[in-house]
C-alpha cells in the first residue's frame, strides 16, 4: 500500500442480523485504520438488519435487498461488488464465500480475503457446495479460519494451502459490551435457583435438545433453571424443542426466551454459561458470557472450544457422548471462579483491539 492511499475495503454479509458472524462484520467495519482504509458494507438480501444501529455512521452501506429465495443471488451480489470498485473485498459468511470463489479469477485487480464462519466438513453436506470448497475456495487471496479445528479441516478435507490460511480468534468489544451492562435492568431470572443460561440460534448446530435431555437427567434438577436464549431461524426445531420440554415435564424448569436485543445483562445475571454446540466455529457466545465475568460449561465440539477454555479458571469441558454433564455441572458449581479475573482474561485474549490487529496485518500483507 503507498503511504497517505487510503484503499477501499467493502464488507460482504447477507445481512446484519443478531449472529456471530454478523457481530464481527461490525467489529470489523467499526475498528478498522480510518488512516488506512475507507470501510464499505454490503448487505445482500431482503431482510432485518437488527445489528445496524451499531455501526459507525461514516460506513456506508449497500442494501441488494434480494429475496431470500433467489436462486441466483449470488450473481447479483458479484455484479454490485464490481460496480463498487474496490481494491479489497472481505467476504464474511462461508455460503456466498463459496460461491462467488470461482469468479475470482477473473477478478485479478481485487485482493479477496474470506472468513470462515464454520468446520466445513461438520457444517456443509451439499454436494454441489463441497465441490466448490474443494475446487475454488483456494481461490481467496487469504482464509481466515477462526480456530486450529477449522484450519485443520480446510487443510486436510479441501485442498486449501496452509500458507493461504491464518487464524484469527473472533473479536469481543469489551467497551461496547460494558456500555450495554451499565443500563439498569431488572432480574432476570427466577430467585432461588442455579440459573444457567444457553444463547444462540434455534437451529440443530448448537445442540439445545442434547442439552434439555441431558439437563431432564439431573438428579436434584429441580435446583437448577434453563433458559435458552435466540431467535428462531428453523421452526422446525423449535417445535421439536417445545415438544421435548413438555414431553420431559421441564415446563417449569426451561424458558424459551426468544431473541434478546440486548443480551449481555442475560449473561452477567446467570450462574453458569452453557455451551451445548454439536460443532461451533469460534463460538462468540462462549466469548461474550466471558467478558460479562460468567464461567463456562462448554460441550467438548470442534471449534476451537478447548482453545478458549481454560479449566479451573474460566469454566469447565463437558461430553455430551461421555455422559459426563452433571458430573462437570457439580464440578463447575464446586469451584471458586474470580468472576473479575474472568472479564480482564476475556479482554486480554480477545478484545477487537487485540484481534484488529491481527485483522489489519493480514489485510495490509495481501
């Protein structure tokens, strides 16, 4: 880059809903050098933005506003990033990244960098798609892979070089998640109880009906109290979950929250955090109910879960396939987390400007 030329960064996102990928787009577009770089945002389909309001006002940003259920998005997606001239594209959710990759070739004046937001081989089971992985994803200029897991996976199951890969912990903005704490809020959650707290998509990948089949075998459960926090993206599944606490008489134990605007009250107000994942990326979850001083039981997933988790410090691992979750629930509740150490950990290891950094290094080295 020559000294004093600002280049044009434009970030690719289906949209700005309430996910983790969606978190850190925003971390991203916010943090970035204004010295070094004139942040852009693309949103691609027709749909709420809730995480708008978050973003700094000088990001400009570009709603398609397509359909959903356009077959052929992704053309329309390929046509407006080459009319916004960029000299770096950021693409930030696995599905368009795999494909709009073939393209890329064609496209040689754009630096490509993209962010896997998943362990592909767990995640991706069309076959059309793991073509793509497998035979144009190395296209990108650069990958970035949120954890050893999915780095590992990129290497070993689609062909992708190790030196086109760099891993890049996801980001957490302690200062905004601090400003969300110092409103009041009322209690949360019912008094006299253990309070533990799961929070993520109602979608099969984060596993909630493990966990209220596992929690259903507690021996005292009548202790403790689940509430499941996040929005409803397979209806479905939800019903499969209504289903389940009613057949497992929980009624009065479970809570299907819904979705949380602001959740970080949730998290600093709860006991314990649950992780109940089948396979995570880097589960911003995990690190959000850290930074708000809150330990960790964590369900042993690929993704990068063992590399967050520090036991006997910040929470505790559990194996769903083990058997092993009220054993670790009594083991977490018997230790003696510093919830204060927990918060200044969380912020030294994964605070945006500790991983901005990293960011700006492989953005500035492409």
């Amino acid at each position: 880059m020559n000294k004093g030329i600002k280049q044009k960064i434009l970030f690719v996102i289906p949209s700005l809903a309430g996910g983790g990928a969606e978190r850190v787009i925003t971390h991203l577009s916010n943090h970035i050098n204004r010295d070094k770089y004139i942040p852009e945002l693309l949103l691609i389909f027709d749909t709420g933005h809730l995480l708008l309001k978050n973003l700094k006002k000088d990001v400009k940003v570009t709603k398609l506003c397509i359909p959903t259920s356009k077959k052929y998005f992704f053309l329309q997606t390929l046509i407006a990033i080459i009319r916004q001239k960029p000299d770096i594209v950021f693409m930030g959710m696995s599905g368009i990244n795999v494909l709009i990759a073939p393209f890329i070739p064609f496209l040689k004046r754009i630096k490509w960098i993209a962010r896997e937001t998943n362990t592909v081989s767990m995640h991706v089971q069309n076959k059309r798609m793991l073509f793509l992985y497998r035979n144009f994803y190395k296209n990108y200029n650069r990958i970035i892979a949120q954890c050893d897991d999915m780095k590992n996976d990129l290497i070993a199951n689609f062909n992708i070089p190790n030196a086109k890969i760099k891993v890049i912990n996801n980001p957490i903005d302690t200062e905004f998640i601090n400003h969300q704490l110092s409103s009041q809020k009322s209690v949360l959650f019912p008094s006299g109880r253990i309070n533990l707290l799961a929070c993520g998509r109602l979608v099969p990948q984060k596993g909630f009906d493990l966990l209220l089949k596992a929690f259903a075998k507690l021996k005292e459960k009548e202790r403790f109290y689940l509430t499941i926090v996040g929005d409803t993206q397979d209806n479905d599944y939800k019903s499969e979950l209504e289903s389940l606490i009613q057949s497992l008489g929980l009624n009065d134990l479970v809570n299907l929250a819904g979705f949380q605007s602001n959740v970080y009250h949730w998290y600093k107000q709860a006991d314990i955090f649950v992780l109940s994942s089948r396979y995570e990326g880097f589960p911003n979850a995990v690190l959000e109910a850290l930074s708000c001083g809150t330990p960790v039981l964590a369900n042993q997933c690929k993704g990068g879960v063992d590399e967050i988790i520090i036991e006997g410090a910040n929470g505790c691992l559990f194996d769903f396939a083990q058997r092993n979750f009220e054993d670790k629930l009594k083991k977490i509740l018997l230790s003696d987390f510093d919830r204060e150490q927990i918060c200044r950990d969380a912020k030294c290891r994964f605070d945006v400007a500790v991983i901005m950094a990293q960011y700006e290094e492989v953005i500035g080295a492409v």
